[in-house]
C-alpha cells in the first residue's frame, strides 16, 4: 500500500459542464468502491483527529474511513449514523472545505481526505447494496416530542430522540417533508428521492411525519402541550425573503429566491409540462447575491433555458459566502460574475415587466460588523444592464408565523428565537429552538449541529426534568 500522503486525492467523476447545464440530474456522479477504497488509504487516522473537532455532530471520522479501507460499508455507514442521521445529504452539501476537510492534517500541504465524498460514498452504497437494517432504539419512554419544521435541525432532533425511546411527530408546512433540503436545494444539487428516503429512514425508526400543519396558523405551541406533548422543538427555518428596497423591484420578472427555488423545485416547475409550475422563465438573467442560494439560483435559470446569466454582487470575490465547489461548478456552466457591482434601480417595459436594471460600481472600504470590507459606491459609475428576469438572492429572515403565536418565547431585535447556544432552550419552559430560526441563514450541518445540541437537552429534560 502506498504512503499515505503520497496517493493523490481522487476526484469525484461528474457529468460535462456542457451537458449537465441544460438537464437536472445530478452533477457529481459518485465514487466507485475502488475509488472510494484509495480515497480512503489516504486517511493517516490521526491519534488527535482535528477533522472531527471541526465536523458540528461529530461523526467519528477517522473511524468511519477506516472500515471504508477496508471494504466494510456497511459497517461505515453504521458508524456515520451514531451521529448523523442524513449522511446522503451531509455529504453533498456540507462545507466541508471550512469544516472537517479543512481541519485535516493532509491540507498543510496538500489537498485534505475528501471527507464528504467518502460520507456520501457510505450512504448511497447502503441506499443501493443495504438490507434496510436500522440502529437499536431504547425502550419506550412514554414521553412525547413535537418537532415543529422538518428541515435539518428538525429531522436530527427526530432522529436523536426516536433512538432514545421518545416517541416524535414532525410538523411539516409544506406538502412534502425535508424544509430547506426541498424546496431551496435544486434537483442536480441534491436529488429530492435522497432526501425523501432519509425521511423515510426516520420514519422506520418509528418518527412520525404530518405534513400540510402550518404551526402558528393550524395549531399554535401551546395548543401542542394541550394535546399532551411534552416537549417543543422549534426548527422552522429563515424562510422570510429580504429584498433590496430600491426603486422597480415589484416589476414583473423580478422573484426572492424562496419563491424563485420553490416553484422550481418543490413545485417542480423544471418539469414541465409533467408539472404545470408557472414560473418566468427568462432568457437574460440577473441573480443578486452570491451565496450557496444564489448559486443555485443563477444555475437553475440557466437549466431553464437562458442563454445568459450573470451573478451580480457588491464585494469581490474574496467575500463570496457560496462553497468554494458552487461557485466553481456555476463558472465551469458559464455563469458570469458582475463584482463589486451594486443594482440602484429597476427599469420596465410599457407592461410592467422588468427590461434593465441601473448598477453602480463599487470599491471595499473599511471592515463591516460581519468582519467583511464595506462596500462603497463609486460617484459617477453608473451603467445599464439589460435583464429579463431578476432573482433577489441577498438573505431571508426569521419566519414569523410561529413566534407571532407563542407567548413567553423571547425573539432579538432581528426577530429570530433567542436560544442558549450550548442547549437549545428558549425563555419559554418545555421549548426548544435551533438552525436559522436561531442563527440567520445558515448551512445545513449547523442547523443540524443545533439539532444534536438541543436532542441532548430535551432527553436529559424529559429524563430529569428542566
């Protein structure tokens, strides 16, 4: 076997830019079992291993790559599951460059251990080869938990407390299950039949799902402690779109990314005519921001038909907050990168419907609160960038339907649920919150690592008492 360091890191097959910017499916292809052996090889199973420190569950790496080394799925994905109940998602959408792979030994002078290949490798083995075994579960408790959102934090709290003998109802708004992972992550990014099956994983456990309850409209919190739950967690997402503010944004053409994303991909308007989604299809797009949202958002324009499609941001790309992996898969589709320019107005046509869009240049100044240059106007740089459809992809805030309707639940000045950051209580008794209903949008692993959190607190309550 060759030295570890020395074998290089394996990459990922994926379908050609070409190709994949017009379809749906999935870009990343997979590992095979030999790639995904050498991947692997590469782990030194460090004695004090960083990356575990830097993963917000916990996964016990180190351990994990080793039974993968040595041909033992199954006993891999067993492994992952002690801490993380959606490893087929974790491992296609985690940061893992700032996270577990940027924690590893390997990356001080080279490329780190794919870590979330290997994960995803694991889970989708055990999808294809698996005989559907499940953890062990603890005995009954009798005790009864609502989960409200089943987005990450939710279904890890699920998940959690399931295995611990509680029994748990998720509440899901919607009319299919998964929050964020459904309706804001595209097809080719994260396959919607990995997400359901990871629900219906936790749903053998014996988690129950019920979807279509809107909690703070069809039922309130303290409706739920009357039908005799014991305890609330509350994991319903940022899901408030934030617009810019500026002159022409109701014109026709222009979406928040929430509405944008969700017709797109819970609603499943790329599937038309199959699915009769409308949605304003555009043939020269502007997407503003540049997150993992944006992202997604300017690829998916481009898989709708448009034959150009530009990111529009005011920092450099320095400032980027979207994956490293996101940003480069937009390029290698030919999405164009418009920095350190900032939209001052929406321009229309004689029926209402966006045509152009006023930019002004700008430059960095001084570092901002989020730690991040300013950006400053440039006097006298305007110009005129002609659109057809606009997606506003600068952020979401606290949803609000449930904290209008909860009495004695603490918000900050933004609106969002004030929580201890180490439990997940809530100034309310027997409630719980977690993920972007806490933090602001997020990433997916720490709404989940806020699950974890919160899932140890509410069995020592539940167990203990508060």
């Amino acid at each position: 076997m060759a030295k570890a360091e020395k074998i290089p890191r394996q990459p990922m097959p994926e379908q050609d830019p070409q190709v994949r910017k017009r379809n749906f499916d999935e870009v990343p292809l997979g590992y095979t079992e030999e790639q995904a052996v050498k991947e692997a090889e590469r782990c030194l199973q460090c004695k004090k291993p960083s990356c575990i420190e830097g993963c917000p569950v916990s996964v016990e790496i180190p351990a994990f790559i080793k039974l993968i080394r040595e041909g033992e799925f199954t006993k891999a994905i067993h492994k992952i599951w002690e801490r993380n109940s959606l490893p087929a998602v974790c491992g296609r959408v985690c940061p893992q460059e700032i996270q577990c792979e940027g924690r590893c030994i390997l990356a001080k002078k080279g490329d780190p251990v794919a870590i979330g290949n290997l994960e995803r490798f694991a889970a989708d083995w055990e999808r294809a080869h698996g005989k559907g075994e499940l953890p062990p579960k603890a005995e009954p408790t009798g005790k009864r938990v609502a989960v409200v959102g089943s987005g990450p934090s939710g279904l890890t709290v699920a998940g959690d407390l399931v295995l611990k003998g509680h029994h748990v109802t998720v509440f899901e708004a919607f009319h299919k299950p998964g929050g964020v992972l459904v309706y804001g992550i595209p097809e080719f990014r994260l396959p919607k039949e990995i997400v359901f099956q990871e629900v219906n994983f936790l749903e053998r456990l014996g988690v129950e799902v019920q979807c279509n309850v809107v909690v703070g409209r069809t039922v309130i919190v303290d409706e739920l402690f009357e039908e005799g739950y014991d305890a609330v967690y509350v994991g319903v997402g940022a899901g408030l779109p934030r617009f810019l503010n500026v002159p022409g944004e109701n014109l026709i053409g222009i979406y928040s990314a929430n509405e944008y994303l969700t017709r797109a991909n819970l609603m499943k308007a790329y599937l038309f005519p199959e699915y009769d989604t409308p949605i304003v299809k555009g043939k020269d797009v502007v997407v503003l921001g540049a997150g993992n949202v944006a992202m997604d958002s300017a690829r998916t324009a481009m898989r709708l038909g448009a034959d150009r499609v530009r990111i529009v941001y005011r920092r450099s790309r320095e400032e980027m907050p979207a994956r490293a992996a996101e940003i480069h898969h937009a390029e290698e589709e030919g999405i164009e990168f418009f920095l350190l320019t900032n939209p001052k107005r929406f321009i229309g046509d004689d029926q209402g419907r966006v045509k152009a869009m006023e930019c002004i240049r700008m430059e960095l100044g001084e570092p901002d609160e989020s730690g991040r240059r300013r950006p400053v106007p440039v006097e006298g740089s305007e110009f005129t960038m002609e659109c057809d459809l606009v997606v506003i992809a600068v952020g979401a805030g606290a949803n609000p339907l449930l904290t209008q309707t909860t009495e004695g639940l603490a918000l900050n000045k933004w609106g969002y649920i004030v929580a201890d950051p180490e439990t997940g209580k809530t100034t309310k008794k027997g409630v719980w919150a977690g993920g972007d209903i806490v933090t602001g949008q997020a990433t997916v692993i720490l709404a989940m690592g806020a699950g974890r959190k919160a899932s140890d607190s509410i069995h020592k309550y539940l167990t203990w008492g508060w």
